[in-house]
C-alpha cells in the first residue's frame, strides 16, 4: 500500500515538473523530452553502448538538424549528460575496465598535445570553446567504444545505426536537391544552412556522408550479415553515394572511389579492371579552369596549404591552436578576398593548428589504425577465421579499412583533423581485438 502511494506521488510530481519545465521555457517539446528521460535512464544502465551510440550518431550526423523539429528536444545534451554519468558510474564501481591499446595510446598523446596548445592558442577562447564542446567529447567517446563494444551484437548495432543515420541524412539532402532548397552556387546541397548547422556546407556534408558508407557497402557485401543487413547496405549504399554526387564535392567524390575500391581490390582480381573508370570531371560549381590553367578553386587551395606551412613554421611547437586556423589566415596568407579561407586538407589543419609533433603523432596515429584494420579484416576473413568466423566482426573490420582509405582521400582535400570520423574508426579499430581477448 506505501509503496503504491510512493509510486502515485513519484508520478505525480514527475508530471508536474514537467508541466513546469513546459510552461517556463515555452516549448512543448519538453514534455515529450521529459516524458523519455525514464526510458533513458533505464536504457543507461541496461545499455550503455548503445546510448553512446545514440550520443554519437548524433552529435555527429546532426540528426536534430536535418529533422528541425527534434531540436527543441535538446536530445545531444540529454544523451551527453545520460552517457557521461553512466560511464563515470561504470568506472567508479568498476564495471567498466578501460580499454588500451597502440591505437589508443597514439590517440591519448594527440590529445595531451592539443590541450597543452589550448592555453598557449592565438584565439585563447576560440580553442577553449572547441575544445570543451567538441573535442574532450569525441575524446571520452574514443575511449568508451572499445570498452563497451565487447560482443559481435555491438558491432552489428553499430554498423546498421551508421547506416541508417546516413541514409536519414541522405535523404533530406536528396528530397533539398530535388526542391531546390537550400542550394548552394546554385546546384550543391546542403541541409540547415539557415540553422549554420555543420551540415550547412556542401564538402562538410559530403564528409558526413560519406562515413558511413563504408559500413553500408560492407553490409552488402559481407557474408553471412542476413537478408536485412544485405539490403540495407545495398539501399544505404545507393542513397548515401546518390547524396554525395549531390553535393558536388571533389573530396567526396575521391571518398567514394577509395571507399569502394578497398572492397574492389579484395574481390576483383584482373587488377587492371580497377584503373580503368576514369577520372574524377569537374563540376560546374567548381569554376573548372581552361586548359593548362590552374582554377580558382584549386588556387584558393593551394593558397590555403601554404598559410597553413606558415602557421607551422611560426608557432611550431603548439600551431595556432584548435579552431584557430580561419581567425588567422588573413595574418598568414598573401591571397585576401575579404574573407577567410578553410585549410580544406586534414593533414595541413593538424600542421597549422597543432604544430609538428601533433602533425607526427597524427600521421602515426592513422597509419596504426590502417595496419590494425588491415590486419583484423585478414583474420577474421572466411577462410583465416573457418568455423569461427563472425560475420558482424569481420564487416566492422572491413568498414574500418576502407573507412579509413576513404578518410586519407578525401581528407586531403577536405578539412576532418579534429572532428568524428577519423576517432570513430580508431576506436573500432582498437574494439576488433579487444573483443577477440574478451572472447
């Protein structure tokens, strides 16, 4: 009888702080947001993997801006501050072992080395807000993949949410190209531009995209990943590439040639059928230049790398800091159009805003992942693996490596050093074998 009474009035004012969290801040949606925060705590403890999983996809797809009404929601906070308290739950209690590898060693000295320019940042406050909303963020969620992705369901989780997050943004970009909304020079996609979402820039965009792509062709392709898996790799895999076309963005487009020709190489055997495709065109978007002639485009980046160099050159120990390269690149570049550049290259970000030793650790860090992928997708392969062998494992394994032959790509015409996708692909790197020992 107590207890029902303590459930009626636990009840009770839950409906009420609602009601007032509604009325205060003017938003119906709280009601709803509230009226999950039950179903997220228990998910919490019964599941954290995947309501990290949740925080990732989206934090970085941005789902609450291609769909703008889960924005008043507040559902990466709600699932930020749910994940982080469960993990430090986790670790106090001891549930949860840490996991450690070469991949995440190599990460955690990239990540003492870009705090320590923190402070030393030409834009003191502008590295200091990236650094607190985005990149201790993707930090924590390198190192809770591996730890809590320890089963072959985990991975097959992870690979159909990738999937499917792609496929969702792919297909508000695809239904903005067909309506003319929001287009960019007149022909490139783009999709919360009004919202200044990440999404809003056509080669910022196509990089989202084109993350999970390798997943969906991995999907399709992997033996044994079921009648479901197979078809939503094969639709993801259309709508995701049909997305990228539509951003016109070189980068992505270079993305998805690497992307697939990791899976080519491994099944075509006549080598010489792999180069014959063809060359990337230009678009008209692009400004294509006259024969002979370098184009503007290709100028503005040429022009962008070697402001980078000079960054480098001028404060090579900690660069200009996180974030710190468009606030400076009217002091460091000869080529002024009344606004600031993007680097548009991975590699020379990390020169200009980490210095040389970030720029080193980095380049280290991303070929240790391409060899730790390389090598778990040759062991779990159906004939290495035999009897053993997990379809869900050996998928991840082969999305990890043509993920990252994807991101070193597009990645040198395409600015994605301190964001996602490289870090997500280092920690499911480092998940394959820890979950082999956990086996």
């Amino acid at each position: 009888m107590h207890s029902r009474v303590a459930q009626c009035l636990l009840a009770l004012g839950f409906v009420g702080l609602a009601l007032a969290a509604t009325w205060l801040t003017g938003e119906p949606a709280v009601l709803l947001a509230l009226a999950l925060l039950p179903v997220l705590v228990v998910l919490a403890f019964r599941s954290p993997f995947l309501l990290c999983l949740l925080f990732i996809l989206f934090s970085f797809f941005r789902l609450h801006e291609a769909f703008p009404v889960l924005y008043p929601l507040r559902i990466p906070i709600m699932l930020a501050i749910g994940s982080l308290a469960v993990l430090g739950a986790w670790v106090v209690t001891g549930r949860l072992r840490i996991a450690w590898g070469p991949e995440l060693k190599l990460f955690s000295i990239l990540f003492v080395l870009m705090t320590l320019g923190v402070p030393l940042a030409s834009g003191r406050d502008i590295a200091i807000a990236y650094w607190k909303d985005t990149y201790v963020k993707i930090a924590i969620m390198t190192f809770a993949i591996p730890s809590l992705a320890r089963r072959p369901r985990d991975f097959a989780l992870a690979s159909r949410a990738f999937v499917l997050a792609g496929m969702l943004v792919a297909g508000v970009a695809l239904y903005n190209s067909a309506n003319g909304i929001g287009l960019v020079e007149g022909t490139r996609v783009t999709i919360a531009r009004d919202m200044r979402s990440v999404l809003g820039d056509p080669n910022d965009l196509s990089l989202v995209l084109l993350f999970p792509l390798s997943f969906a062709v991995a999907l399709a392709l992997t033996r044994g990943t079921g009648a479901l898996g197979r078809l939503l790799g094969c639709c993801g895999s259309v709508m995701i590439v049909l997305a990228i076309l539509a951003t016109q963005s070189r980068g992505g487009l270079l993305g998805i040639v690497a992307v697939t020709g990791v899976f080519a190489a491994r099944r075509i055997r006549n080598k010489a059928v792999l180069f014959g495709g063809g060359g990337i065109g230009g678009r008209q978007s692009g400004g294509a230049g006259e024969a002979g002639m370098v184009d503007e485009s290709a100028m503005g980046r040429l022009e962008a790398w070697i402001a980078a160099w000079r960054m480098a050159v001028g404060r090579p120990l900690t660069g200009v800091g996180l974030d710190c390269y468009v606030p400076n690149f009217f002091f460091y570049s000869d080529w002024w159009e009344g606004f600031a550049k993007a680097v548009h290259s991975t590699w020379f970000a990390v020169l200009a805003e980490g210095g040389f030793p970030a720029f080193f650790v980095f380049i280290w860090m991303v070929v240790r992942v391409a060899r730790s992928a390389l090598a778990s997708s040759a062991a779990l392969s159906p004939e290495r693996s035999g009897a053993a062998y997990e379809p869900a494992d050996y998928a991840m394994a082969q999305a990890v490596l043509s993920g990252v032959a994807g991101f070193v790509v597009s990645g040198t015409f395409l600015t994605q050093a301190f964001t996602w996708p490289i870090y997500i692909l280092l920690a499911l790197a480092a998940a394959i074998p820890q979950r082999a020992r956990a086996a």
